[in-house]
C-alpha cells in the first residue's frame, strides 16, 4: 500500500502522507468552538495534555494511518463513553481531535521537459509550469485546518480556516530538488436548482446555476489557466476557453438558452433575476437566479431531458466599479472606460430536466418546487399533492389580486425534516407521511439539510414555501382547482429537529398555526445537548454568563410554550428514543398542562421504539388527529381557544356571547424578540421595553365589560381588529394596565385592521402616578379614513444571530478589493453563509458605496473602521460605539487588548428593514478571531454586541471582555412617525 496520495500536473507533484498524528480526545461543546482556539489545546510545546475523558486524565499523540481516498479514522476505545453518557447524556459526545500530517510539494525541474504519469492517482497534463500554483484545499469534514511551514521556518504562525478555500502556500516551495514538507493541522467536529416539470410546465420559475469564479490573476499577479467547460467537485462552471487575461472578479451580465441538440417550445427562455449583473469574487461561489418563463399554452416535451444554457460574463479589475458594469449591462457607455480592463467571456452549462406526470387520486410522485427565497435566493423544496381537489372556500384571483375566503380542511400540512434529511434526493421522509385528502404536505429544506434549528431564515423559508406553492398553483389553469389562500394558516409536522422546529414556530407565530404535530422534539438546545462539560463554566463571571445566556432565551421552547394552549397539539415520541429522550416530550406536555389544564393536548408513546421509525407520523393515531383537525364539527381546531370563552367546535370568527358558563377567560402571549415573534389572537408585541428581558401580554375578556390588557416589559403592542373583532365584538374601550384606552373601531379605520398602543412616559398620568400611560398611536383617535399605521423603526435584535435572517442578498463590506485580511474574511464568510445555510451574499468596497449597490439585505461591515463613510453612518444612528485614536469604543468604553474580536450589531444605513453587523478587531489575530464569532449556527452565545480577547484560546466565553444587549429609546412620540435609537442598556450589559 502506497504511504502517500499523490498528484501531478504541469511538472508539479503533490504529496500527502498517509500516517497522521492524533491528539485527544478533549471535552468541548460544539458551541463554544466559536470561541476557543480552533486546534484547542494544541500549543506545540507539550507532548501530553489533560482531559477529562479518559482514565489517566491526559491524552498524548498517537498514530493512524489515512485510507487510500484520504479518509481518517479516529477512535477511543480506552475512554469509558457509555458511563460518561449514562451521567452527561450528548454532551458527552460533543469532542474534539486534533489531527496532524504532512503535505510535501515538489516544483517542477527546470530540465523537466515532458512529464509522465507515475504512481497511483499521478496524472499529468503534458506541460510544464514554473510560476507558483494556488492551493485548493477542500475539507471534507472536519471544522478547522491549517497549512504551516515547516518546523524551522521563521513565521509558523496562520489563520485556520474552513473547507473550500484557495490560496498560496504559506512559504514558496524549495527548488532545491527535494521540494517542501508543510504540516497540515485538522480540527475534527456540482450544484444546479431546478424545479420539476409537472405535465411539460415548470413547477416554479425559480432556477439557480452556481458558478465558481476561478480566474485568480488579481489574487497572483498572473492569469489561471481553466480547463473545458465541466461541473468540479465545488459545484463550479469553468469558462470554455483559455483565460489569458483578467484581474479576478466576474460579472454574470446575461443568460440565454442554446438552441439546436433539443427541441425546445419557441416560448421558452430564461433570464437573470430582474436582470441585475451577479458579481463573484475569486474563489467565491454563488448561485446564479434565474428565471425560467414559457407561455401558457405550450409544454416541454418529454424527451427534452436537459437545456443548454450560456451565461455571459465580464471579468474586471477591482478597478471597475459596480456602475460602469451596470451601464455597461443596460447599454450606457461606460464614464470610466479608461480606466476599466474588461474581457467578455461565455459559461456553458447543463440544466437537467426531470419530468413528473400530473398527479392525480391514486397516483402521485413527490413533487420539487422553486421559488426567490429574500427576493432572488433560488429555493427548492418539495410537495406530496393531495387526492381530491377543495372546491369549498378556495380562494380565487380577482383582478391581479388576492381575493381570500374562509377554507376549511385544506390547510397545509408544513413538515418538518430531522437534522441532515434531504428533501430533495431523499425520498424516505416524503414516504413516511400520509397523503391528504384535501390538503398539500409541504416539505421545505430550512434552506439547508441541517439548516438553523428551524429558526431565523428556516422559519421564513418555512412559511415562504406555502405562499410560493400557492402563487405556483395559481399560474396554470390546470393546477388552479388545487390552489389555496396564500395567507392559509397551517399545520405544523416535524420529526426530531423538525419536532423541536414545531414546538418553536408554532409557540412563536400562533396565529398562523392551527395544529401541531410534534415527534421526538427536544426542548431546547441546552437541554438537549447540556454546558455540564463546557470549559468556560469553569472560569466565568455570574454576571457576565446571565448576559450571554440572554442571547439563548428567544430559543427556548419551554418559555413560550403557553402561547399555543389553544391550539390542538399531538405529541408522539419512541419509548426507547435514546437520542431524545422521551421526558423532553413529557415535559412539554406537561408545561402546557400547566398553562392551562384544558388544553387541547394528547401525548402518545411507542412502547420500545427508537428516535426513527417509519410509522412515526404515518399511523392511526396522526390520521384520526388529522381528521379531527379538517372533519370533525367538534374540533376545537381554531385560533380561538377555550382559553378565552370559545367553546368547541367553534372558528376564530365566533361571538364571545356563546362563551361557557359566563366564566371570565384569559390567555398570555410571551415574546423574547419581536421581530422573530407574531399574534395571538390578534395581539401582539411589537417593542420591549428592556431588551434582553421576556414581555408578556395577560389578556382578559369578561363575559361582560372591557378587555383587560396586564403588560409586563412591553412598550408597544397592536390588535388586529380583523381577528378579535370577531370574538369579542366592538372593544370601544380596552383597559391597559388599569388605564382605559378608547379604541375608534367603524368600516373606515386602519386599511390593515390594526391599532397600535403604545407607552407614552412622558405623560402627566406617568408622572403623576408613577404607572404607566398608554396611547392609540398615532394620533389622532380616531384614524384618518384608510390610513395604514407608520412602520416600526427596527428594535435591537438581541442577538448577533439576526444576521442570519435577511430580506435579500447580504453584503460584505470590506476597505478595498485588494488581497487583505478583510477580503479573505468575507470571502470565508461567504463561503460559510452558502455551504450552511444556502445564503448569498455579494462583497464590495467602501468606494463602491451607495444604496443601491448594497441593497435591502443585511450588512457586514469588515474592518473599514477609519473609513468616514462608517463613521459617518454611526453618527447619523446616534451610536454608543464609536472608533478614535486607533481603538473601539462603547459608551466611553474603550477595548484595546490584543488579539481582541469586536462584534455589534447596528441599524442598516439605508434600509429600515436591515440589520449591519460590524465585524471587527485590534490586529490580525483579533480578526480571525471575529471570523470565527461570526454567528453561523443557534446556541451560541452572542447577544446584540461582545468583544472577546486572546485569553479565548484556553477559557472560551469566560474571556469575554465585554457583552450586552442594547436598550432603546423612543424619540418624541407627537412626531407623524414612530423613531428611536439604540442606546446603552445597564441592565443587560457586562464590562470586565
């Protein structure tokens, strides 16, 4: 057996040994990686390292070798696994390795003149090339890797990094005919989208091609060689022809489709996304939106299996800005063509076509689905149709519009998927759930297989798939008889992760959910995976951990589990689950029993089942639950409990005077952030009073006299009139916090049937009686005929997690286009937010800035932090943080240790729906530092803003050298639109 992997090309030889080195194990949780050293405890300077894992409590180097495809088997046999599970459940689990090898790279010799093939895997392409190569290193898995120096090289020190990054070896290769030993350090934890064509039409005109950018001259000083066009392992399309030229970055400025190897209807055609140019970075990939359009009275024929398309493209230097390219686009001359170095060049690619006949009452095939998810991100996702069409309340276009009407027993059913299924290529999870009669089962991705916990962008792309499956039905007069209200409130099914997603989303959004059917759902992270074995418990301030785990509250299903008492809830759960434990069930159901004892929940356990079994949501207990649910008149299915008066059998659009026994009902809505939360029967709460800390709303209706409204933390909250209006009548008067407030209710208020009230602290009333005062806003009471309420300025998210959730495609900012440590960051950061959760993200420079070059989306603002225009940008938010004489500051708080990451969250400069994340650092290590903080997973703790230092590498969090989450203050209430800024918040906030 060979004792290396091998490869050849242009003269150069590759060689990666195959005996490793491995070190551990040690006991880290998997969310606190982001904060520790990523080759923690490694240091070069011991040979034996302590652990709690295995008996002698060290762990020393041992030897493995590598298999000849380069896999790494690592394992502890020594370590007592099943007594630490007994006591410490996953936690135990959750560990780490570090692996170390060697990588030796021979340039080619000068009297090398036609190299041969030799050894297994060497391959040669018949020339010779003397420049430097880049290397592209693709981590399989893993979570971090370094490629250093050798042993006696100088500078040892570099960044690890994730998989799928290109760059130049840390120092040049000797020619010295021997070539270079590096050693490798590994920290151990061909893409197209297309819809089906259902009948010859597309279901979904949403289509994506990722294309790589591989033209590296920028980056080296010279210009990559691509070979024919072809998919590599990344997923890229490589160019057709030889790239001579070009400084790095390519512009997507058109699509078109190839006619000639298939016959295609003439009415067919694809386009970019609204027809704006898609910049990639080098060694960036992004996915390319595309719209596929064909008439209405053709079809694609059968034996048309794939389309050939041409994606043509503009490669530049950084030295094009974003605005000749778009003149360039839109035929415009360009006002800076002197200085613009451009090429025109054409990416070839297959699309391939899958074919699905039209369903019908016995027959069906799960079918995938696409649609722009944050305006242009192209997603998939896929349906099990129903039997029978609903002709019964579907709702109907009407003149380009909506026109919804009440429906009954066609709500879709929204499943779940458990951690690492895919929807799209793996047919189990549609197999194991049950065909409706009436109703579609939607199964989306949570943009990725393992997605965000189905929080944040999940749950957005959860609830976009049922409105985007509702416009595609609507597109084909054959598909319309199966169409339903776009707005339709659903039924929530998952499995595990998915089970947990139920519990979250439903106790989150209850007013659109009017079931739930959770399966081997864990209550939260923290309990599912506990911090008993973490190692910053060991070393953290009280104080400063309450203000971290404030960043885990809005997670934690148990704490809003009463917001769904009135919503009928089946949970099921394995008897013998050992990877969720069944009480985590239990105690769900038994929280909710708290709440309220009537509340409609029934919780079923499979003696001696495991976590999976097919029949889990495929048996008679879910098929009677869900008839009940769409058929049965004694359902107590709808959005009006019995919490409040309703008696069974009875919708939301009930009368309050049917009410049992005349008994004064109540129910409460939690809410940790509001922007991640919606309505309970209408009320909501739309800002908090002390960020950070829970709000609650008690609401109480008589049978006879005003609501009462009890506030805890809220500083503004509406009624949707439309929804309580029909349980309770007209509330001319509701009574918040013992204050009566006149609500104007007539067919000419607020266009969207809503009223907000909100504090108002500066009353004489507050003043007068230490108690707040409440207020319709705005004013005056009552409306003006058809006015719609002013939109909410953004609130502290609370979390540097939000991020994630984005309305278009995020930007990275970064000082120049340049090779530097802040371009490398965002293209890393990049990479990350696509592999994770199929998120795109563009990356510009400070002197490209305007409005509409960044766009709706959030921001990342990495480094650029003496640059005027952010400063500007943090002056005009009234900002705590401030930058001067070299260093970050909050509050007058200045943070200048070394090796620090300074993380906060902002106000986007230009848009009122956005959030910007600045991502920055005292020096280099600082900013790897910051790159691995950046909030890519759930559970982490990281509120609104956190600087941590160097000290991180050994204590993790418990080096936080400061955290909180912001307060807000609202601006003079008189004014015709509600304003307000970020302020410091005493309260949630730590400063060592």
């Amino acid at each position: 057996m060979s004792t290396t992997i091998s490869s050849r090309a242009r003269g150069w030889r590759i060689e990666l040994e195959c005996g490793w080195d491995v070190l551990g194990p040690f006991p880290v949780h998997a969310r606190e990686q982001h904060f520790l050293s990523p080759a923690f405890p490694l240091d070069h300077q011991p040979t034996i390292y302590s652990t709690s894992l295995t008996h002698s409590a060290y762990a020393s180097w041992s030897r493995t070798t590598a298999d000849p495809h380069g896999t790494i088997l690592v394992s502890h046999p020594s370590v007592p696994w099943e007594q630490i599970r007994a006591t410490e459940g996953w936690a135990s689990a959750q560990h780490m390795n570090v692996v170390r090898g060697w990588l030796s790279v021979h340039p080619p010799s000068r009297r090398e003149a036609d190299p041969s093939t030799t050894g297994d895997g060497d391959t040669t392409d018949g020339g010779v090339d003397e420049s430097e190569p880049l290397l592209r290193t693709d981590l399989l898995q893993g979570a971090f890797f370094t490629i250093l120096p050798p042993p006696d090289s100088p500078s040892r020190g570099r960044p690890m990094s994730r998989n799928g990054i290109s760059g130049t070896l840390p120092v040049s290769p000797a020619r010295n005919g021997q070539g270079t030993r590096y050693e490798v350090i590994i920290c151990g934890a061909y893409e197209s989208i297309a819809p089906h064509i259902v009948d010859g039409t597309p279901f979904g005109e949403a289509i994506g091609i990722a294309v790589q950018c591989l033209d590296f001259g920028h980056f080296t000083g010279r210009f990559a060689q691509s070979s024919p066009a072809n998919h590599n392992n990344a997923g890229s399309i490589e160019p057709d022809s030889v790239v001579d030229e070009g400084q790095g970055y390519w512009f997507v400025v058109s699509a078109r489709l190839v006619h000639g190897r298939t016959r295609i209807p003439p009415s067919l055609s694809v386009a970019l996304f609204d027809g704006v140019p898609v910049r990639i970075a080098p060694t960036q990939t992004r996915v390319v939106p595309l719209r596929l359009s064909i008439s209405p009275f053709e079809r694609i024929p059968e034996d048309v299996m794939e389309l050939d398309l041409e994606l043509i493209c503009v490669s530049s230097s950084s030295a094009s800005l974003l605005a000749p390219i778009t003149d360039l686009v839109i035929g415009h001359t360009p006002t800076t063509v002197e200085s613009v170095a451009q090429r025109t060049f054409v990416l070839r690619a297959s699309l391939p076509l899958t074919h699905v006949p039209l369903w019908t009452e016995t027959e069906h095939v799960p079918v995938r689905a696409t649609y722009f998810f944050a305006g242009s991100m192209v997603t998939a996702f896929s349906v099990k149709p129903p039997r029978l069409a609903f002709d019964g309340g579907v709702w109907r276009p009407h003149d380009g519009s909506y026109t919804k009407q009440r429906c009954r027993g066609n709500e879709p059913i929204l499943a779940l998927h458990g951690a690492g299924v895919e929807v799209l290529t793996q047919s189990f999870w549609a197999d194991s759930l049950m065909r409706q009669k009436y109703a579609w089962v939607v199964m989306p991705q949570g943009r990725t297989a393992w997605g965000l916990d189905w929080h944040g962008p999940s749950t957005v792309d959860s609830f976009a798939s049922i409105s985007a499956l509702s416009r595609i039905l609507s597109t084909s007069s054959h598909w319309k008889k199966w169409g339903f209200d776009p707005e339709t409130r659903v039924i929530l099914m998952g499995h595990s992760n998915g089970g947990q997603g139920a519990w979250y989303m439903a106790s989150r959004w209850p007013d659109r959910v009017c079931a739930v059917i959770p399966a081997a759902g864990y209550i939260k992270s923290q309990a599912y995976v506990s911090w008993c074995m973490s190692r910053f418990a060991h070393f953290v301030d009280p104080a400063l951990r309450a203000v971290l785990d404030s960043s885990l509250t809005p997670d934690d299903n148990d704490l809003f589990l009463g917001n769904i008492v009135g919503i009928p809830v089946l949970a099921i759960h394995g008897g013998a689950d050992d990877n969720v434990p069944p009480w985590h069930t239990r105690e769900q159901v038994g929280i909710l029993k708290t709440w309220n004892s009537d509340a409609d929940v029934t919780y079923h356990e499979d003696p001696g089942q495991p976590h999976w079994y097919f029949d889990v949501l495929f048996n008679k207990h879910v098929e009677a639950f869900l008839d009940r649910v769409y058929f049965s008149p004694s359902s107590s299915v709808s959005s009006s409990p019995e919490s409040i008066g309703v008696p069974d059998g009875k919708n939301v659009h009930t009368d309050v005077s049917n009410t049992r026994e005349g008994k004064m009902k109540s129910f409460t809505l939690t809410v940790a952030v509001p922007a991640e939360s919606g309505s309970l029967h209408g009320w909501q709460i739309c800002a908090l009073k002390v960020p950070g800390l829970l709000a609650r709303l008690q609401i109480t209706k008589p049978l006879n006299g005003p609501t009462s409204v009890r506030t805890t933390n809220v500083s503004i909250f509406s009624l949707d009139l439309q929804i309580w209006l029909t349980i309770c009548g007209e509330p001319t008067t509701v009574k918040v916090d013992g204050q009566d407030v006149e609500v104007y209710v007539n067919s000419t208020g607020y266009a969207d049937g809503t009223v907000r009230f909100v504090r108002d602290s500066d009353a004489k009333m507050a003043r007068s009686s230490c108690k707040p005062a409440w207020k319709i806003y705005p004013g005056p009471n009552p409306p003006v005929p058809g006015s719609y309420p002013p939109p909410l300025p953004i609130q502290p998210p609370q979390r540097l997690q939000a991020i994630l959730t984005t309305h278009a495609p995020l930007t990275l900012l970064v000082p120049t286009l340049a090779p530097s440590p802040e371009l490398s960051a965002a293209l890393r950061i990049a990479h990350a937010l696509r592999l994770f959760h199929a998120l795109d993200a563009q990356i510009v420079s400070v002197r490209e800035v305007g409005a509409a070059n960044i766009g709706d989306g959030n921001l990342v603002v990495i480094g650029c932090a003496e640059e005027p225009l952010v400063q500007g940008w943090l002056e005009s938010m009234r900002s705590v943080w401030s930058y001067s004489e070299g260093a970050w500051s909050i509050d007058g708080r200045k943070f200048e240790r070394p090796s620090s990451a300074i993380l906060f969250l902002q106000p986007h400069p230009y848009s009122q729906k956005a959030v910007s994340l600045f991502l920055q650092s005292t020096d280099t290590s600082g900013l790897e530092r910051a790159i691995r903080l950046f909030p890519i997973r759930t559970g982490v703790l990281s509120p609104d803003w956190v600087v941590v230092d160097g000290r991180a590498d050994k204590i993790g969090a418990a080096a936080v050298e400061g955290a909180g989450v912001y307060g807000w203050a609202l601006d003079d209430q008189n004014t015709p639109t509600i304003s307000g800024k970020w302020v410091w918040n005493e309260r949630m906030s730590w400063v060592d």
